[in-house]
C-alpha cells in the first residue's frame, strides 16, 4: 500500500486502544490474539481472502481509540450485549512501539 501512495494513521508509544474480545464460545481468543481465521461475512473490515479457512500468516486484531467505537462495531448486528453469551471482555491497552496503521473512515482500501 505504501508503494500505492497509501495514507497512513501514525499511533505513537503510549497510545491508548480498547478491544473487546470473547474469552468464551466456538472461537474464544486473548485480549492480545490475533484472528487467523477468515474471512468473516460479519466483519466488515477483514482482510481475509476468500475462500473461508486458517490464514496463520494473515493475523488481524481489530482495537479503537474511542470505546464505543469498537463496542458499537463488535455488538451493531444484536445491538445487545449480553454479558454471559460468550463471555465478552473489554481491555484497554498502551502502545510499546509507534504503529502504522491504513484509516478506515474511507472506503478507500475496500
């Protein structure tokens, strides 16, 4: 993406991110987990190509700087969040290292 003139979101050391995350269910995982698996016809954002299968090489963790962004995209299908059905979790974490990241407020990586 970078050789395409790509625009970057730089996150500096000792940014703050919120992910929730499933500790329970079919596909429990780790609040520092990334998913392999894909892709996934309820994430909009998955970088997993078709067909659905294990990419172990193509890991995704999706995180926010606002907490409700990332609990109204992990709960906008239900629009519930039951608190027992796959024991959900939310954990806020500090950055050990800039990150570069594509913005997803465009339509224009999909």
């Amino acid at each position: 993406m970078r050789e395409e003139g790509a625009e970057e979101i730089v996150l500096p050391v000792g940014a703050l991110l919120f992910r929730p995350y499933f500790r329970g269910g079919d596909h429990p995982g780790s609040w520092d987990s990334f998913r392999g698996f894909g892709s996934l016809a309820s994430a909009r954002f998955d970088h997993h190509p078709p067909p659905q299968g294990d990419y172990p090489n193509r890991g995704i963790l999706f995180a926010a700087l606002e907490v409700k962004a990332c609990v109204a995209e992990v709960f906008q299908n239900t629009r519930n969040i039951n608190l027992r059905r796959r024991e959900p979790w939310l954990v806020g974490f500090e950055l050990a290292r800039e990150v570069r990241l594509l913005p997803l407020s465009t339509t224009a990586y999909l």
